[in-house]
C-alpha cells in the first residue's frame, strides 16, 4: 500500500458497522468516519492544492479526526495546532507552514485573528456537510506517492522556535504495521487516547486503529485532572489498550487514583516520553497484575518509537529501567564525539537511529534537518542515513539499550560531570516524593531541585547524602504542588528555570 487512506478504506470494508471512534461525545463507525472524512476531503481538495499543508486548529474530537483524514484525501498533508497554544507559537507555525487553508473550530477564529493570519479557512462543523466529490477525490488520489507527506508536528526546538517535524506516509505505514504485530493490536482492541492530536503518542493510537479496526478512545484532556472521573470513563468505555506519555500515568498514580477503582479491562499499557519513575510503575502494576507493561522509547524525528521493553513479572523497582531493543527495521546505536560507531557494551554514547520510518527532515529547515540527519558509514562498510537524537545511551552484552539522559542534562559542576536524570531518580525514589526535577541554576551556579510529595525538604536533604556525593546534593529544594508541564507531556525545564530566576 502506497497511501495510509487504503488501510483506512480496507478497515471500512471489513468493519463498516463496528465503533471506530468515540469521543465521549460523539461515536462513529468506521463506515460513517470514513464517509465524513471523504466529505471534509472534497471541500479542502476545492481549494488546496496536492502536495498542500493545511492547518487544523482545533480539539481532539471524532471531527477533528476527520478533518485530519480530510487533508489526506484532499491530496495534502496536515498539521495540527492546539487551541491552547500561545499566540506566538501560532503566529511561528504560520510563518513556517504558509498554510494554503486553516481548518478551525468556530471557537477558534478569534485566536486566527490575534496571531493575524488573513488567509483561507474553513470551519469544520460546516465543511462536513458538504457532499463528496469522488471524481475530485480520486484525482488526488492518483496523483499521490509513499513518500508524501502525511503530518508535519511542531516540537520545541534548540533555538527557541518550534521546529516541524515531516514524517511521510511510508514512514507511518512501515512503522505502525510493525507496532500492531509486535504489541496484537487487533480490531477489538479499545484504545484509550490520552495525548493530544499534536503529540506524536497520538500517531500510534489513530494509526492503531486505522490499521486494525480497534476503536479509538478519545479522553477528554479535563479529566485528567481528576482520576476517579478518568477511571470511571476507562472502565465504562471498557478500554483494554493505554498508549500514554509517563507523566499521565504518574499523574494518575500519584493522586490516588489507582486506590480508587482499577480499570481492568486494560490489558497492555504502554508508555513514553520520559523515564518512569520506579515507585509509579509499581503501583500501577500492584494495581493490575494482569496486565502487560512496556517501556518504548523514540523521538518523534523517527517516527514514535525506536526501542521497546516488556516488563518482566521478576522487574524489582530497584533496577534501572531498560529501553530494550530495536524493533524490526531499525538499526539502533551509539556514536561517540568523534562520530564513530561505539562496539564496547556498557560505554555511553549519543543515541542513533537509522532504517525505516525516519522524518523526511525538519519542514522547510534544511539547516536543522543537516545538522540532526546525517549520512553514517556503518561498521560493516555500508552507509545510510541516520538521525542523531541528542540522547544518551549504553547497551549491555546482549544489545538491550539504556537511557542515560539528554545530552543537555549532563552538566559539569565543582569540577564534576554530573547527570541531573541521576539525581531525580535518587529522589523519585525517596518515600513520601511523587516525582522531581533538578537542574542547574545558572544564575547563582546552584543545583536546585523541584518535588511534588509529602516529604519535607529537610528530610529530603539528610536521606540524599546517604545515597549521593555532596557535590550532587541541591543546594535548594523546593516544593511544588503540582509538576507544571509542557505541550509535549513532558517536565517543563523552561518554566522551572525562569521560576528560578525569579521570572515566573
């Protein structure tokens, strides 16, 4: 197949009446979703043309998804952008995108007109009830290849301008057919969504389903801040599939909310974005013992996920976390400063990825995209390209890789090199803390370190020189009710160093 929309057309000829997505307001089958998509394909086709970004500003909702198949059937590709997003951010996705059409939801067009953009748009709740153009449709349709482009996300980036990340329908195909067999996703799975249409974790849990017939899910984003309302709705949904960023499910865990009523009808939960702390995974799995666990671990520049992890029934909390191995088509490995290929186990390097489904690059950044997309020479003679992650990594005899952090984490201070991931897992693993953050304070060259618990900071501090140097030891450690986040679901960095420096 050259075209993710085949899967989605086969789908619907094997399952036309089976529930293809619910968003706790709105369900559809798989015959009525594809239908609408055509629908919302034939007024995007009438005024973009192929080969088109078009941006969608709007929520997550069985509409959006439509809006998203949409773009594709028109012959383009689609970039979403949250409605939470900050005018400036926007106004950067306009500037680097030059979108032919915005797709909003009405609430949004006053947001289109704070970030100026005066181009073509349409509005989703009417653009789906326009009749389908096949003629138009297969035209597009024709002139289509593997290598088009399906989404571009914007992540953030070095510099301090997101950057967009081009991933191809080829690159989704070869990945999310590998995730299905691998994981036995199958048409009556329930996949309980978690992230947002602009994070890459929703690619597996759309493509998921497009691919096998399982229905999607969808959470409403609310309900997170409450875990016995998301409980509640897991279990009524009777969902038996998690793909989530870790800091949903630590979220969860650390409210109580397993203590509450365990959704049982999950049978696999599968997890990334950043380390899982210990104590979090083992409450989670205290809490439903027959369900399958597993670690992934990926950029979005390769399109979700590189390595994977099944947690075995013998993991003791107090061993480090494996990434895993490659799945099938990948060729994982480390690279040290000079640019060769590590061979010696238990050695940290940068983490490399290379084989199927890398991004096509950074959309319209041939800068960035040269820089972190490299041509390598392989220890066997043979070359192909590769993306740099920026992580780093070490592999064991039997070629199960570790993560040891970012490359931006390792800081040197009094003269020692010092992971900060290091120190977090120190004391995410203290009794009475949720989870941490530590970083380097620049500005008074301090470490200081962020927790959400009940532990007071004094204790924290007596039971840290029993498991660290004194050098590794924050000089501050404070307090927070809740660990802010970024758009990705990660630890938002940025937000506690401007808290640091008192701009916050």
């Amino acid at each position: 197949m050259k075209n993710i929309l085949e899967y989605l057309e086969n789908t619907e000829r094997k399952y036309p009446y089976q529930l293809a997505a619910d968003d706790g307001k709105i369900c559809v089958t798989w015959g009525t979703l594809a239908a609408l998509s055509r629908q919302m394909g034939t007024v995007i086709g009438r005024k973009v043309s192929s080969g088109s970004p078009v941006v969608i500003l709007a929520e997550k909702s069985v509409i959006t998804l439509t809006a998203m198949l949409g773009c594709v059937y028109a012959g383009g590709f689609y970039v979403m952008a949250d409605p939470s997003l900050p005018v400036a951010r926007l106004q950067e996705i306009f500037r680097q995108v030059q979108p032919e059409l915005v797709v909003a939801e009405p609430s949004a067009l006053s947001l289109l007109r704070q970030a100026g953009y005066g181009g073509s748009y349409c509005l989703v709740n009417e653009a789906i009830q326009q009749t389908a153009d096949h003629q138009l449709l297969e035209e597009r349709r024709r002139e289509s290849s593997e290598n088009d482009l399906l989404y571009v996300l914007f992540t953030s980036g070095s510099t301090g301008k997101p950057k967009g990340i081009a991933v191809s329908h080829r690159a989704v195909m070869d990945f999310i057919s590998r995730f299905t067999e691998i994981f036995g996703i199958e048409n009556h799975d329930r996949l309980g969504n978690q992230a947002p249409f602009d994070f890459d974790i929703s690619v597996k849990d759309i493509y998921s389903c497009i691919m096998t017939g399982a229905a999607l899910i969808m959470i409403p984003r609310t309900m997170f801040s409450s875990p016995p309302v998301l409980l509640d709705y897991l279990c009524d949904k009777d969902v038996t599939v998690l793909i989530w960023a870790v800091s949903a499910l630590t979220t969860v865990s650390a409210l109580k909310g397993l203590g509450y009523r365990q959704p049982d009808s999950v049978r696999k939960i599968l997890f990334s974005g950043e380390v899982m702390p210990a104590k979090q995974l083992s409450r989670w799995r205290a809490a439903l013992p027959k369900t399958e666990f597993v670690n992934l671990y990926g950029p979005s520049e390769i399109t979700c996920n590189c390595t994977y992890y099944r947690i075995p029934d013998t993991y003791d909390e107090n061993e480090k976390l494996p990434v895993g191995k490659p799945f099938p088509g990948r060729r994982v490995f480390l690279m040290d400063k000079e640019g060769r290929e590590i061979r010696t186990p238990r050695t940290t390097g940068e983490i490399c990825v290379a084989g199927e489904s890398l991004a096509a690059g950074y959309y319209k950044n041939r800068e960035e995209t040269e820089k972190k997309f490299v041509l390598h020479t392989f220890l066997d003679g043979t070359k192909g390209r590769c993306y740099k992650t920026g992580d780093l990594g070490y592999f064991l005899e039997d070629g199960t890789f570790y993560f040891e952090g970012r490359k931006d984490f390792q800081i040197k201070h009094m003269g020692h090199r010092i992971e900060l991931e290091e120190i977090e897992q120190a004391l995410n693993k203290l009794e009475g803390i949720e989870k941490s953050c530590c970083l380097l304070d620049r500005k008074r060259n301090q470490l200081a370190a962020f927790y959400t618990g009940e532990l007071p900071s004094g204790q924290i501090r007596e039971q840290l020189k029993r498991k660290l140097p004194v050098y590794m030891i924050p000089h501050s450690i404070r307090h927070t009710k809740r660990m802010p986040l970024n758009k990705n679901g990660k630890t938002d960095r940025e937000y506690l160093l401007h808290l640091l420096e008192g701009n916050a």
